[in-house]
C-alpha cells in the first residue's frame, strides 16, 4: 500500500489497529445516537431541528411509533408519556340556568394526544412537567369547562338527558384540552344532586303519577271485569229463557215465569249498570284527588326552593358585605399601628441621637477637665484656679454688662468746696456709691454655689478707705 510503503511491519500494524478502532468507534457513536420510540410514547427532539412549512423554524420534532437519529450538540430529546390520565373532578355548588346550585361529581379521563398538529402542543407545553403537574393542569380546564356547560342547560335537561350533558361537555373540555396538547377520551357522570332538593320533588312527582295511572288502569281492569261477568250472565238468562219458552210454549205459567224472569233480569242489569258507573265515578274522583295532592306537593316544593334560593342569595351578598367592611377596617387599622409605629420608631431615633450628642460633650468635657487637672498636678485649686483665671476676663465681662443698660445720658454734680462729715467731697461720695452698687466678684461666685481660691478670695477694702485710696482729687466745681 502507498499509504504503508513508509512504515514497518509492526508500525504498519498498529496503524491499520487504530484505523480500524477509530472506525468502529464512529460507528458505536452513531448507532447510540439512533432513536427508537416506544408504542406507548412519544419522542420529542429540540434543538436545530429545521423549519416549519411556513418557513419558520420549528421548537420540537415529534415522533411516535418510529425511530429518529439524534445529532449530537446540536441536538437532544426526551419522552412524553401516553399514559391515560384519570382526573377526578368533585364539582359543587355549579349554577345552572334555573340559577339552582347542583353538585356534579364527574370523572374524566384524558391523556396526550397523537394528532399532528396537537402533538406540537404537548411538545411545547407539557414537555418537562410531572405526572401530578399535569393533572393539575387539566382539573383546572375541566373545572372551568364543566361549570360552562352546567349553566347553559336546566336540571331537568341535565338529568333527564344526559347524552346531550356528556357530548356538550365533551365539545367544550376538547377544545380547552387541544390548546396544551391533551384529548379527552372518557367522560363519567358519577351522580346530580342539589341542596334545594328540585331534584327530589321531581322524583316525588314523577312518581306519584305512575302511582296514579297504575291505579286509574287497575279501576279501569276492574269495570271491565264486571262489565263482562254481567253481560255474560245476561246471556246466560237470555238463552235458559229461550229454552223454557220453547219448551213450555202455550202455557200461561211458562208465560208468567218467563215475564217475571225478564223483570227480574231488567233489574239486575239496571242495578250491575248503576253499580258499574258509581264505581267508575269514585275511582275518577280518587285519581283527581291524588293528582291535586301530588300537583300541591309540588307547588309547596317549588315554593320551598324559592325561598331557600332567595334567602342564600341574600346570605351570600350580606356575607360579602359584612366581609368588605371587615377588610376596609383591617386596612385601616394596620395603616394607624404603621404610622404609629414610624412616628415611634423617629422619635425613639431622635431622642437616641440626642443622648448620644450630650453624652459625647460631657464626655469631651469630662476629657478635658481631666487635662487640666493634669496639667494642675493633680492640684484641685491649681486647676480651678486656672480655669478662672481663663474664664475672668468673661466674669468681668458679665459683671459690666449688669449696669450697661442703665442710660444716663448726662451727670450733673452740685459740689461744694467743702467735705462732709467723713472728710469727702460730694463727688467722691457719688462714685463710691456708684462702685458699690456692682456686686463683689466673690459674692457673684458664691452665688453659684462655689468658692474661689485663695487668690482671688481677698476680703475688699473698707469702703471709705478703698474709695479714698481710688479717688481722684476733687474736681473744680462746675457752674
């Protein structure tokens, strides 16, 4: 071989080996990607999977009953199961068009359809779901479904005809059921019956009036018995009479035997006549006295349900009225706690914030003071004296301030050359007293209930010599 001619025997070997393996490995992975589908299911491949004949691509390709090559990548598949699906439906309390609630517990049994177009359906909406999932789906279109039929029908047409109920519902839920790719295959109405108990008035009357007719034919039965037994006893006299007068024709006591026996017969066949028609009137007049009893029976029955009707009408909207206000005053409420609860929740966060702010000054100042004492070494009245003495210049300041707002706008001082009795003049008497009038820093200080140093602490002068000491020479007396 060309291909070989550069190999030797055992390289050549080993090259057709691997040939031959890569071979039959491509052919192992193409025959696992190769498909069958099962009579019971039906395989669903998504992926690229072409286009539509409408040129748009399609989701899914469907096959049942065949087999398919799977593309690897591009490709992948799975089931969906044909089982047949039995739902039970326990519908109650449905309106009809009487506006009469029935209950009809029904069963349905459906399952995912093989139609070309409806297996499209079930690809794109079923595929994925559970078993559970599914019939749970369906019970909820074959609930809306059953109600839609149940209330364009009456009752009676619902049970006196139920092949039309069953196809009708069959038309409906086939329809519903196509959208998601499912098909109906069996309807079973298990029982109707309602809570106003139209139904069982139906049956009372029903069958009182087979109990009517069956009487009314048994009354009939009876007159024609008796009607007969007498016509056949008249033709028995008739003929036994013929006999005897035939036998003793010519004799007169025949002829009076004969006449009495007519008289005697005309009597019993008026009498049986007589009995016959009474007999007739009393059983009509019974068969109308039970047909007016079963026709009251009813009316009270329909009356009944008229009212059992209109009063669960009235339930109902009260209920639903009382339950509105219920609500309304729920909303209201929890909106009033809310509020509440915000307006608590601000002033609980701004008081925080608050007690949080004087907690950090006292803390800032309880820091600094600290310094000071430091600063003092450890010396209380070093420290206090050093904060006075940084804070004087603002007692003085406060102790100005007390007498600034006195206007005097102009002082006019009549003195005379001489002193006064303490040896001073007018105008240092003036001014002393002026000077008085401003409270002693250590008044002002013990007034705050503290004490100043011993620095500061000096008792003041006497007041004549302080204001000697202080004073100017008396000034010239002004004109």
């Amino acid at each position: 071989m060309p291909i070989l001619s550069g190999f030797t025997g055992s390289s050549a070997l080993v090259f057709v080996l691997i040939i031959v393996f890569v071979f039959f490995g491509a052919m192992l992975a193409i025959l696992s990607r190769y498909r069958k589908c099962p009579s019971d299911k039906i395989l669903v491949i998504y992926g690229k999977v072409g286009q539509g004949a409408d040129g748009s691509a399609r989701s899914a390709k469907c096959v049942h009953g065949g087999a398919a090559f799977i593309w690897p990548v591009i490709q992948s598949y799975q089931y969906l199961d044909l089982t047949p699906i039995s739902i039970n439906v326990d519908l109650r309390n449905a309106l009809s068009r009487q506006n009469i609630r029935i209950d009809v517990p029904s069963r349905f049994t459906v399952g995912i359809s093989t139609e070309p177009g409806i297996i499209q359906n079930a690809a794109e909406r079923l595929m994925g779901l559970k078993l559970n999932e599914v019939q749970e789906l369906a019970q909820d279109i074959l609930f809306g479904q059953l109600r839609l039929v149940i209330a364009t029908m009456d009752i009676e047409e619902i049970n006196t005809n139920r092949d039309k109920f069953l196809e009708a519902v069959a038309i409906n839920v086939e329809t519903e059921l196509k959208k998601i790719g499912l098909r109906l295959i069996n309807v079973n109405v298990t029982d109707i019956s309602d809570e106003s108990g139209y139904l069982e008035a139906l049956g009372k009357e029903a069958a009182a009036q087979a109990i009517n007719d069956a009487k009314r034919s048994v009354a009939e039965k009876d007159r024609d018995g008796t009607i007969g037994e007498a016509n056949a006893v008249r033709d028995q006299r008739v003929a036994v009479s013929l006999a005897d007068s035939e036998a003793v024709k010519g004799e007169n006591t025949a002829k009076i035997e004969i006449a009495n026996s007519d008289s005697l017969r005309r009597e019993r066949e008026a009498e049986a006549t007589r009995r016959a028609t009474a007999a007739e009137k009393v059983q009509s007049a019974k068969a109308l006295e039970e047909a007016y009893a079963a026709e009251k029976t009813a009316e009270l029955a329909r009356a009944a349900r008229e009212q059992a009707t209109m009063q669960a009408d009235m339930i109902v909207r009260a209920e639903i009225e009382k339950r509105t206000i219920e609500i309304a005053a729920e909303a209201d409420a929890e909106q009033i706690r809310r509020r509440a609860r915000g307006e608590a929740d601000a002033i609980y966060a701004k008081m925080e914030a608050q007690a949080r702010g004087v907690e950090e000054m006292l803390s800032k100042q309880a820091a600094g003071l600290k310094k000071i004492v430091d600063a003092a070494d450890g010396n209380l009245d070093g420290a206090v004296r050093m904060m006075i003495t940084d804070k004087l210049e603002d007692l003085v300041k406060l102790q100005v301030e007390a007498v600034s707002g006195l206007k005097i706008d102009k002082v006019t001082v009549w003195d005379g050359a001489g002193g006064g009795a303490d040896g001073k003049s007018a105008t240092a008497g003036f001014l002393s007293g002026l000077l008085k009038s401003l409270p002693p820093l250590n008044d002002v200080y013990k007034m705050a209930g503290l004490e100043l140093p011993d620095l500061l602490s000096v008792e003041p002068k006497p007041p004549v010599a302080a204001a000697e000491a202080e004073m100017p020479a008396p000034a010239e007396p002004k004109a």
